[in-house]
C-alpha cells in the first residue's frame, strides 16, 4: 500500500541552528502535503502545507519545498527556538481525489539553548 | 469557539465490551476522520467521511465501524475491542480534502 518515509526520527540542533526534516511518498496521485506539529500531551497542528502545482512555500522561519518528480518534500526550520521542540510529522493525501491521508511516522525535534 | 469534540477523553475497558467514541465538529466540515496514534508509527488513518452518508476505509479499518449521520458528527465504533486496540485516538475534520484538518483533543483507550 501507500506509505511516507520520513528523516531522521530524532533531530537535536543548536538555538539559532536550521532543522531540515525529510519526507518521500509512494503513491503518485498525491497532491497536497501538509506539515503539523505536535507539542507533547497536545493535538497536531498545522504548521504549513503545499501543493503539488507549487515548488516551495515560505512562512516567516519555516518553509516547504516539493519535488514532484523524485516524490519527496522538506520542511526547513530556520532559526530554531526552544518551543520549536515538539514531533513533526509530514502526510500525503490525493486532495481532490479523495481523503485517504497517510502521515510519517514523525521527527522529534529537540532545540539546545 | 470553532472546535473538535471529542468524549471520552480517557477510556479503560475490557476485551470485547462495545464502545462509542464521539466526535463532534461546530465548523460546518464536510471531511472528518479518525486517527490512532502509536509510538514510532505516527498517525494511521482508521476511517475518514467526505460528506454524510459518504464513508470510506482509511490504512488501518479493521475492527473498527464509523457512521456519518450528521454532518456535525462522526462516532468511532469498536463492536469488539481487543487489546492491540489500545491507542490514542483523534478525531479531526475539514473544510476540504486540501486544507488544514482540524484535530480533537484525543482519546486515550486502554483494552485489557
């Protein structure tokens, strides 16, 4: 069946250093790529999401970028904060065609003081 | 408040005792879902509705059971529950099959 790949699974950086957390997608249809965050003991939360008709998206200190063609996608963390500890977990979903989501099994995130 | 229901929060029960766990959304979503969460394997997809009426099967829709009656609500059935269903659950809705899904609070079900 379908599935999402994601590295590494634990990602310790330095405040102020940049985190980069990889995806790969198997099925070929998807087209929307969401990002959530999970704080510990908390529900995820969208972080940033990109389609498939678009190669990158930037929201102040994260942004996304998409290749379609080798069917992976990346979420950059610039200038990491200690509350920007928390899981990440990427997902893959055919939008329009559909609802099935499949998610990462997600990236724990620990930013140093 | 726009908001994901969802009750119980917490859930200790026994092999094969039926339970319901409900799942309500204020937004006026046509798309909602069901997730169980397991260390190391992140969020798998149980059963997910594009509309009332309109359910299908997710990753993960063995032993489980979903109705769409309403479009405010979408309960999770496990006619019988066993112990490798224990896990936590979530909930959450959308406005489209594109855009941010909107997540519960969880539930926490333990089957002994």
């Amino acid at each position: 069946g379908e599935n999402v790949e994601q590295h590494p699974s634990t990602l310790s950086v330095q405040e102020g250093d940049s985190a980069v957390i990889k995806c790969t997608y198997s099925d070929s249809a998807s087209n929307y790529f969401p990002w959530y965050k999970q704080e510990l003991g908390k529900r995820p939360q969208l972080i940033i999401d990109i389609r498939s008709n678009v190669g990158e998206k930037k929201d102040q200190r994260i942004a996304v970028t998409l290749n379609k063609t080798a069917k992976h996608f990346s979420l950059h963390i610039t200038e990491t904060q200690p509350e920007d500890s928390a899981v990440y977990f990427c997902a893959a979903s055919r939008g329009t065609g559909g609802f099935k989501t499949i998610f990462g099994a997600g990236t724990r995130l620990f930013v140093k003081a | 408040e726009a908001q994901v229901t969802q009750n119980p929060r917490y859930l200790i029960t026994v092999t094969g005792k039926k339970l319901t766990v409900t799942c309500s959304q204020n937004m006026n979503h046509e798309y909602m879902s069901w997730y169980r969460q397991d260390p190391g394997l992140g969020l798998r997809q149980i059963y997910y509705s594009m509309n009332v009426e309109v359910t299908d099967k997710g990753d993960v829709p063995e032993g489980y059971k979903v109705s769409r009656k309403e479009k405010r609500n979408f309960p999770l059935i496990l006619e019988s529950p066993s112990p490798n269903q224990t896990s936590l659950y979530f909930c959450a809705s959308s406005v489209t099959s594109e855009a941010e899904q909107y997540f519960g609070p969880g539930t926490r079900l333990t089957v002994t």
